[in-house]
C-alpha cells in the first residue's frame, strides 16, 4: 500500500474514496457508509433531543510515513488548507523516512476528592496503606478491562491545599488498553468513594477522570531536509518561530492551535472526543506552570531540521461513538490501526506535521497565499456560484487580491451575463 496517491486532490470526491478505499481495503459496505454519512436514526441513539445532523467535511491527508508504514489519513475539518498542508508536510518528511513514534500507554488518572478531613497526611498514608484493598475492590468494577491486561496499576494520593481548607485527592492509575476510558475510570472513582470516607473520616464530592493525561502521552519526531523545505533560511526561520513559541504565551496559543488543526481532525473523524483530547494538550502545555508550545525545533549535525512533539492524546477504539459511527467505522480501517496506543501515536504524528506545515509557511511565503485560494471558493459559494463559476470566480478575486462577496457576485452577474450573450449569439 502507499499514502502518495500521485493526483489525489485532482481526483473528483468518489474518486478520491475510491483509492482511500482500494489502498486502505475498505469493503463496499463501509464506502458506502462512508457516502451516506451519519443518519437521523443513528444520532438519535448517540444524544438526546436530536434535530438533524451537521456536516463537515471529511478529507484524506497523503503520503505520511509512520513508524516506517504508509498511512492515509482521514482529516474531519471546516478549515480550508488544513488537509493540504498536512500532506504536503508529509511529502516532506517522507525524504528522511516520515514519523517515528512512542508512548507511555492508555493509562488514564481518575480523581476522588476527599474535603474535611481533619488529619489530612495521616489520611493519605491509611488510603495507601489500603492500596490493595482498594485496587481489587476497583478493578472488580471492570473484569473484562482486567482480562485484557487493564485495570488499575497505581494509587497515587496528594494533599492539596484550597481556599476551603486542604483537600485530600486520590488518583486512581488506571491502564485503560483500547478504551479512551472515561466510563471505566469514572465508575470505578464512583465505586471506591464511600470505602475512601471510611478510610479518611472525610466526605467524598468529586469522583472523575482528569482530563490532563500526563501518563498516556504520545510521541513523535521527523527530519526535515534542508532541501526539501526551501533551505537553510526557511530551517533558521522555522527555528526562530518555534523558540518565540517556547517562550510567549500568545506565540504558543496560536502555535498549539495550528497542532489542533491535525490533532483534532484525526479526533473527530475517528469519532473520539475533542474537547477531552484539547483539554489534555492545553493543560499539558501549562504543565511547568507557563503555558508552552508542544513541539520543539532543532537544526541536527547535517543542517536540517529536527521537528518532535509530545501530548497526551486520550483516544479510543471501543466504547465511545468510534464503534457506533458508521464513518468513523471506515476511517479507523482506512488508518490501520490495531489498538488505540496505535492511533494516538498517528495523532501525534500529525499534529507535528500540522504544526511544521503552518510554520514553514509562516517561515517562508505567509500563511494567506495557500489560505486564500481555498478562502475565495467557500466565498464564491457564498455568493452563489455554482459548478465551474465557483473555480473561475475564485481565481479572479485571488488575483485581483480582492476576495469578499459582493465583488464575488459581481463576478457571477458578469460570467453569467457573458454566457447568456455567447449563447445568443
Ligand atoms: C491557522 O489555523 C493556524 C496557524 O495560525 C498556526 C500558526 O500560526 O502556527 C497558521
């Protein structure tokens, strides 16, 4: 199989899911899902009070590498440019042999918050004293997690101090294997509650997962060539932006979302939840105590750059709507992935990816030139151009550098206007 599909964005949509499909060996059935997208029947049993469905669109990134596999990958986003940048940074990659990747695991922490306890650190030492008791007692919650190597691994307790007086706050380790693990870790924090008061004489209020998942986070690095990416000014000019990024908070706010442009739309198109995925990436990035960015830039012996991340990616393969939503079914076969560890790993990977896109644009020609191309066709539809007007419209407002819709319409009247005429005539 490969990822460098030569032509793919040339391709009409059908097409396109044609080779996604051939390379990827999705079945008639699933492309076929994929086509019909999600129906009422379906959402209704996903969340309450459904009223219809909204779309967005879903698209394939190419030629990434990872951990030495071809990989396509399917990209849920409104934003123009994303897709594309996210391939053309992977054609880049690809030169020094694409993405390599680690983790920690799916492990997950859970929380049990314990207020008024009167001897705080004693209570601490009598819960880890309970370790194993409350271990079981967890566990028993989850038998099928534990038959596949699950479960809890740790019990970790803090003493924190609030504005309310301090607090003890138990964390359950647990190893949530191929579950993004919310409802595994929630009901066991829920079941090991009142067992807490008896050990701590304190009243238990929070039983939840955190969302900051410090111990599954995933990994990536690449080699980018000097040559491939514009030389050795665009490697310094990426190298100055990343360092900005480390050290100003508005740099790195903008620098982590242009991560979470990739991040998020692997998340949603494979049906994961975005907000715990964003929640954990923003919060790991404040970790030291200033907000920072992901990923760092390096120039390596040969004068190239060397691009790594490092975020938890809190994903899962059972459980949560991957399993139920007929396209994000399709769009975990399409990735290849055996395991959930597996496919926040590729998350990572192009986050990384996303990132460097954004950043040797920004390096080298600005980030407006690719936006805009795709900008003046969402605003030629806006205006109501149709077929192939929305193609020659938009090429005509970027090249005029003057993209808004009544300039838009103006286009439209006057193509229409000359089409009439022609056919008159
Ligand atoms: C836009 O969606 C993302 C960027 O702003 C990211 C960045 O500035 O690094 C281009």
């Amino acid at each position: 199989m490969t990822s460098r599909i030569s032509g793919f964005y040339k391709l009409p949509p059908g097409e396109r899911l044609k080779a996604a499909a051939n390379e990827s060996g999705l079945g008639a059935e699933e492309v076929s899902q994929v086509e019909k997208g999600l129906g009422i029947e379906q959402a209704d049993k996903m969340v309450e009070n459904v009223i219809g469905v909204i779309q967005v669109p879903l698209g394939i990134a190419t030629n990434f590498i990872i951990d030495g596999r071809e990989v396509l990958i399917p990209m849920a986003t409104e934003e123009p440019s994303v897709i594309a940048a996210a391939s053309n940074g992977a054609r880049m990659a690809r030169e020094a042999g694409g993405f390599s990747t680690s983790s920690t695991g799916p492990v997950m922490r859970a929380q049990i918050q314990v207020t008024g306890v009167v001897d705080p650190f004693s209570a601490r030492q009598s819960i880890l004293l309970h370790k194993d008791e409350l271990t079981r007692m967890a566990n028993d919650k989850d038998p099928m997690l534990v038959k596949y190597g699950g479960g809890v691994k740790d019990i970790e307790v803090y003493v924190i101090d609030s504005r309310v007086g301090p607090m003890v706050v138990v964390h359950l380790i647990v190893d949530c294997r191929d579950a993004m693990g919310a409802n595994a870790v929630n009901t066991m924090a829920e079941a090991l509650a009142p067992r807490v008061e008896e050990i701590t004489g304190g009243r238990v209020y929070l039983r939840i997962i955190s969302n900051l998942a410090d111990k599954r986070l995933a990994r990536a690095r690449a080699v980018f060539k000097a040559e491939e990416i514009g030389g050795h000014e665009v490697v310094d000019g990426i190298i100055q932006a990343a360092a900005l990024a480390e050290v100003d908070p508005y740099r790195a706010a903008t620098h982590n979302k242009g991560i979470m442009n990739g991040v998020t739309a692997v998340v949603l198109a494979t049906g994961n939840d975005t907000r715990a995925v964003e929640a954990g990436a923003h919060s790991f990035a404040s970790i030291s105590g200033r907000y920072q960015s992901l990923t760092h830039y390096e120039k390596n012996k040969d004068g190239d750059l060397v691009g790594t991340i490092e975020l938890p990616v809190a994903v899962g393969l059972v459980g949560g709507a991957t399993r139920v939503h007929p396209v994000a079914k399709s769009t975990v076969k399409i990735l290849g992935v055996k395991s959930a560890d597996d496919l926040s790993r590729i998350i990572a990977a192009v986050g990384l990816c996303q990132n460097f896109a954004a950043l040797r644009a920004l390096a080298s020609e600005g980030i407006q030139r690719g936006h805009m191309s795709l900008h003046a066709k969402n605003v030629a539809v806006q205006a109501g151009a149709k077929c192939d007007l929305i193609e020659i419209v938009a090429a005509r407002m970027a090249a005029e550098r003057r993209i808004n819709v009544d300039r838009a319409a103006e286009l439209i009247a006057e193509l229409e206007q000359k089409t009439k005429g022609e056919a008159a005539n």
